[in-house]
C-alpha cells in the first residue's frame, strides 16, 4: 500500500475456497496427503475463518484502513452465513445496487439455506428497470425444483414479460443454462428438455434480448432465435479446460479454448 497509495481499497481473496473452514490454503504440493487425518492436518498451511479474521485485523491497524469497499472471492464453496457473517463487518456500506440470482451452493436443497437467503436478501425472483431497460432476476434453485422454471415463478415471469413489451432491452439472468456445454450438461435447465424449450419459446415470444448464466466454469456465448445466451461462470472457481464447441441447433455459438 505505501506503494500504491489510493483513495479506496478492494480486496480479492482468489481461492476457491473451503466453505465455513475457511481457505486459502498454501501447502506443499509434494507434501503426502493423509486422508485419514483431520481436515486441518491434511490442508497444509491453511488459514481458516479467524485466522482470516485476525490477519485482517492486524492488516487494517497496520494501514489504517478502517473498510473496504468491495470483497470479492470465489461464492461457490464460500456462499454461507459462516463466512458472510465474518467478512460483511470488514465491508464499506455502499448505495451500491446489487441483483443476486440464487446458486446451487447457496441453497443446495436444503429450506433453511433458503430461508437465510430471503433474510438477507428479501427474494428469490423480482424484476427492476434501469432506464429504458427490463432486468429480471430468476431462481433455479426452488426446493424440489432445481434446474427449472415452474409454477408459481412462470406464471410471475409471464406476467411480467408480457408487462414489459416496450422496453427497449430486456435482460435475464438465471444461474443454471438453458444450453449448458460442459461440466453441467444435464444438471442445468437441460434437465427438462420440454420446460426449456417452452421457456425459450416464452423469451422469443416477449422480446427478450439477453440471458445470463453462470453454473459451468467457463465463458460461452451462443445466439438462438435472435436471444444472446451467455454462460460466465468465470468469478473464482478453476475453469474448466473446454474445447471449442459448436452445435447445429444455434445460429451462433462461441467458446474460450482454455
């Protein structure tokens, strides 16, 4: 920081992370494993949740940083109220908006992940205008109901779609693909050929323009029927080495050659 002095510090903690341990490990790759031994033996030199805790304590009384503007670190394994509730106190309070769309690792079928998440974040599905444009938020994760968009949420986005005719982009995002290409191809809205289709159907019918997934850990676009279809998957979690894929089904596709 003396070397770079500013006004307003972001912090990125890159690691995929172990969920309410912690992370952030650096053990020594020709160390042998022990997988009878506890988990903090076999991580090697670890740093768990107060560990992270009090490091950043002795970082902020050394530089006089007193928050941070943005935390950042890989959600996958690091969505859970243990690590929220350790990190959140370190953040800034900002205006700034920010739309969660729900993931498997934050609800994993389980009603209490769900019920936390509405605590905090107050829904499940909405929509917002930002201008001249339409954003809507869907949930993928409905308990008994993961990898689709059904019943009482359809319903909802119809009627909002068909409210929401005239603006002049309208964008979705969505965790699980409609048209995963890799790790998760049939653990996506794939999973339901016939639901999907009907609600890429639905997207072509009311003028949606963009849809954003994430899910599979890779960037893919693809464009079907006029929609942009986009999977970015890349915030945190080791990519996936993916081949370029092509399908006949879409007019368009393109993906990262990792």
């Amino acid at each position: 920081m003396s070397n770079y002095p500013a006004d307003k510090y972001v912090l990125i903690m890159s690691d995929h992370g172990l969920g309410w341990p912690g992370g952030w490990t650096d053990s020594t790759p020709q160390a042998p494993v022990d997988t009878s031994s506890p988990l903090s033996a076999r991580l090697g030199n670890a740093m768990f949740l107060h560990e992270i805790d009090n490091a950043l304590g002795q970082i902020r009384a050394a530089t006089g940083i007193d928050k941070f503007e943005l935390i950042g670190l890989d959600a996958c394994l690091m969505a859970q109220l243990e690590v929220f509730t350790a990190l959140a106190p370190l953040q800034a309070h900002r205006a700034i908006p920010v739309a969660l769309a729900t993931g498997n690792h934050d609800i994993m079928g389980v009603r209490r992940n769900a019920e936390i998440f509405l605590e905090y974040f107050k829904r499940l599905y909405f929509s917002f205008d930002h201008e001249a444009c339409h954003f809507i938020i869907l949930d993928t994760e409905g308990l008994g109901q993961e990898g689709r968009i059904a019943d009482t949420q359809l319903q909802w986005l119809k009627r909002d779609l068909a409210a929401h005719r005239d603006a002049k982009f309208t964008f979705v995002a969505l965790h699980r693909p409609l048209y995963p290409v890799d790790g998760h191809i049939g653990s996506s809205l794939d999973e339901y050929p016939a639901e999907r289709d009907a609600l890429h159907a639905l997207f072509v019918q009311q003028g949606v323009d963009v849809v954003f997934a994430g899910h599979e850990h890779l960037y893919n676009h693809q464009e079907r029927d006029g929609i942009h279809y986009f999977i970015t998957g890349g915030a945190g979690a080791p990519l996936y080495a993916c081949l370029l894929y092509t399908s006949d089904a879409a007019d368009e596709e393109d993906s990262v050659d990792l």
